[in-house]
C-alpha cells in the first residue's frame, strides 16, 4: 500500500521544508534584484541607461553600442594618439608685424623690465633734432627760420647737451648758442628741472652781444616716449651786467608718428635797448 509523501513526512518536518522554499525564494528575489542594480550601474558608467517606462531589459541596440564605447576606448588605450601641441600658459600670440612696431613689447617678451631701474634712467622725452619757419613780430614781421637739437644724453646720465640757431631771411637779426642741461629729478617720470648753463650769440638791429647763459629749464611729459612734451626755459645773457638779456622761451611738441612731431615754440628776448619776439612752428625728428 502506497502512503502519501505528505502524510509520511513529520508535522515539524514539513512547517521547516516551507520555511526553506520561502528563504529560497527570498534569496533568488535579493540576487536578481542585485543583477538589475549591477546591469544599471553598468549602462549609466556607459551613457546607456533604459527609460524607466520600459521593462528592465538589455536590448540589443543598447549592448552593441555599449560594446562599440568599449572597444574604442580599448583601441585609444592600445594605440594612443598625442594630443595635439597646444602653446605654453605663459607664451602669447601676437603677429609679427605687432611685435616689429612695438619697442614695448619687445621688451617685455625679452624679460620682466626692472621699472624702478627705467624711472631713473630711460628718459621720458628723447632728443629732437628741429628745423622750422620763424616769424620775428619785433622786427617788421619779418620772415626767418630756426635749426635746433635739444636734449642730446650722454650715456645714461642726466646730463644733456642742446644747440639751436635763428635768423631772419634778410639778416637784420640772428641769435645762436649752446647749453649743457643736468637733470634733477629721475628721468623716467613726468615733470623734470634742470639748470642750463651755456654759451649765447644776440644779433638785433640795435644791438649784438654775446656770454655765458645762465638759466633754469622745466619739462612737462604728459605723454611719455615722445609723445608730447612741454619746455619752458629762462635764461639771462650776461646776467647781472649792464648788458644783462633776458631769454624767455616756451616749446609744445605733440607726435605725428613715432619718429616725427610737430613743434611750436614762442620767445621773448628782453634787454635794456629793446623787446624783441619770435614764433616759430617747425616739425622735429627723434632718432
């Protein structure tokens, strides 16, 4: 006589053969809930992740094209190619015919400048050599012209050497002379003193004589490297004697480009016989 397995088989027996089936299922249940969550994590790493309103599957598409990102990036890896050259942080792109027209520049690319160094001795303003038409208000208006070459350095001290020549077309006045200028102040900055000390010729109609000029001469450089400039100067010829002549002598100079200004400059000669004027306008070239 057959008997029945669930008759045969012990109450308790029975009650753990149930407790195991459903620890089985629960277990199969956690381990395919743990494969999901791996194949997700998997396809978001590869930029595949399925819509959430589609059933959690690996389509075909989404493994061919997870399969294609890994073999190129285990191509890239075998056989890498170098990137391309780019330029240094600090290196920068400037066109040659930028670099050619800026003396700045060129500086600047060759080193950090010592600026304190340059205040001291790079003059803001550069030597003028100066040639123009004069007008002598004092003498008949008459017509005349003026040669000049101010502020020629020597070395890279403060001290300068300029020389300058007037007259009209017709003779009846001349005047010429030389001077040695130290400057005072540091010559990079924007305002600088100097003395004059030199030599001067007075030609008029009513009177000549010559001597030691003696005198002060101020600069203003609103625009440093030759761009504009301001002198005013006072000098006395013969100073303290009977035939002591005053010289009062104001030049603006604005550039054209970076080698020729255009210049004007106003005189007033005073002496004991007579009160003389001059005005001049001119071009300058800095070499």
């Amino acid at each position: 006589m057959t008997v029945s397995r669930e008759h045969s088989v012990p109450q308790g027996n029975r009650h753990q053969s149930k407790l195991l089936n459903r620890i089985d299922r629960n277990l199969s249940l956690r381990c395919l809930c743990k494969t999901l969550v791996s194949t997700a994590i998997s396809l978001v790493a590869w930029g595949h992740l399925p819509s959430l309103a589609s059933p959690i599957s690996l389509p075909a598409p989404a493994i061919t094209t997870a399969r294609s990102s890994l073999s190129q990036r285990v191509d890239l890896v075998a056989d890498p190619t170098p990137p391309e050259k780019q330029p240094a942080p600090d290196s920068i792109d400037l066109s040659p015919e930028l670099l050619n027209t800026s003396p700045v520049l060129q500086k600047w690319l060759k080193g950090i400048p010592n600026v304190m160094d340059d205040i001291n001795k790079d003059p803001s303003f550069r030597t003028r050599v100066k040639i123009g038409y004069s007008q002598y208000p004092s003498t008949g208006q008459s017509g005349g012209f003026h040669l000049a070459i101010d502020d020629l350095f020597l070395g890279q001290s403060g001290l300068s050497v300029s020389a300058n020549y007037n007259a009209t077309f017709n003779g009846n006045r001349s005047a010429y002379g030389a001077d040695a200028q130290y400057y005072l102040l540091p010559l990079g900055g924007y305002i600088n003193i100097t003395p004059l000390v030199g030599f001067r010729h007075l030609q008029t109609d009513k009177y000549n004589r010559d001597g030691l000029n003696l005198g002060l001469k101020l600069m203003l450089i609103p625009s440093r490297g030759g761009g504009a400039d301001i002198a005013l100067s006072q000098s006395w010829v013969g100073l303290g004697s009977n035939t002591e002549t005053g010289l009062t002598t104001l030049s603006i100079s604005y550039a054209l480009t970076n080698h020729l200004r255009l210049s004007t400059d106003i005189q007033q000669q005073n002496a004991r016989e007579n009160y003389d004027s001059r005005v001049g306008i001119g071009v300058e070239w800095m070499p």
